[in-house]
C-alpha cells in the first residue's frame, strides 16, 4: 500500500491517525488531558520544523 503524503509540508501521514480524539476533553482525566496536549504540541512542532521520524 502506497504511503499518503501530506501534500502541504510533504511529511508521511500516520495511517493510525484518524484525527478524532477516543473520547471528549470533559471526560478525560487531567494527566490523558497533559499528555494530549503534549502530544498536540509535539506534533505542531513536528510539521512546523518538517522533522522526519
């Protein structure tokens, strides 16, 4: 299967990534809350500095 890339910054996109969350910020704890955003922000500056993995 061919891998899709993002045609914008030309990175691979995660077939994993579906881009919805497993369930509502209101319902998450405040560390799944933490680790979200982390993970949001890593992701940001992923993309933004073009950083391959």
């Amino acid at each position: 299967m061919e891998k899709k890339i993002n045609p914008y910054n030309g990175v691979e996109i995660d077939p994993m990534f579906d881009g919805h969350l497993e369930k509502p910020l209101s319902k998450m704890t405040p560390k799944e809350k933490l680790d979200y955003l982390w993970l949001q922000t890593m992701f940001k500056w992923t993309v933004d500095n073009k950083v391959e993995s």
